[in-house]
C-alpha cells in the first residue's frame, strides 16, 4: 500500500487563489477612489438614464430610449464592480464603449435628434462615463486578465510545474 497524504481543503492551491482574488475584491471596493468612481458611475448612469427628461428632450423619443435603456445598462456594468473583479477589465471597456456610444448618439439614432440639448447633455454625460469607466479599468491595472498579481503564480504557472 502506498502511503497518501490527506491535506484539508484550505491548503488547496485554487482555494488558495480563491481567497486571493476576493482578498483584492475587497481591497478595490474599500479604497476611496474605488468606492468614488462606483458612487459617480451609478450616478452618472442614473442621470444618462434620466437625461432627457432633466434636460428636457423626451420629445425625441428615439433619443430618450437610447439614453434610458444605455443609461441603465452603464449604472449596472459599473456599480458594484469589486464584487466581480475578475471581470472588471471586460466590464469597464463595455462602460466605456457605451460612454463613447452615449457621445455619438445624437448624431446616430434614428431621427433628427441633433439639437443643443440632445448634443450638449450627450457629449458632457457620454465624457464622463468614459472617464470613469477607464478609471474603474485602471482599478484593475495591478493585475492581469486571470485576476493574478502579474509576476504571480497564478493557475497557469502552477500547472506549468
């Protein structure tokens, strides 16, 4: 018979990187910075969402939806980002292609649409949600794709062992 060594499940290597990920989860969401850009980013999402009836363009109704249905998609993508920080990266660059889309909008939706308000309310919104959605990618600067430390040894360099 050969001798096996029994280990307890908390000195497994993926448990291990488990807790390292949500140890860095964690460490995103309680900085300042974090906690500010994902307070701005829902409400910047919430304002896009209610946009054009702040700035009084609901008239345009193809207009209003876009900025509804994107306004509460960006609020969703950015806020509570620490807890699925793995998919941070992925998440922002969707924030920030709809910061980009929220730009251009007035000039692409279906209609003449392309007033001062429309352009003005689009452009300043659309700015910022890009700003923050690159500020919520850099949270993740530290890191590769995989959520590892680069120079880590994360799942890949383990199995390469």
């Amino acid at each position: 018979m050969t001798d096996r060594t029994h280990t307890t499940m908390e000195s497994h290597p993926d448990i291990a990187e488990m807790r390292e990920r949500h140890a860095q989860a964690e460490r995103a969401v309680t900085t300042q910075r974090g906690q500010a850009v994902e307070a701005l980013a829902l409400v910047t999402g919430l304002y896009l969402a209610a946009s054009p009836w702040i700035a009084g363009f609901n008239g345009f109704t193809t207009l209003a939806v876009n900025n509804l249905i994107t306004g509460i998609a960006y609020a969703l993508l950015l806020s509570g980002f620490g807890q699925a920080y793995e998919r941070t990266h992925a998440r922002a660059w969707a924030a920030a292609m709809l910061g980009v889309w929220t730009i251009i909008a007035p000039w692409v939706v279906a209609g003449s649409v392309a007033t001062t308000r429309t352009v003005v309310s689009n452009v300043i919104v659309g700015g910022i949600a890009l700003l923050l959605a690159l500020a919520a990618g850099m949270a993740v600067g530290g890191t590769d794709r995989g959520g590892t430390a680069r120079g880590g040894r994360g799942r890949s360099a383990r199995m390469a062992r």
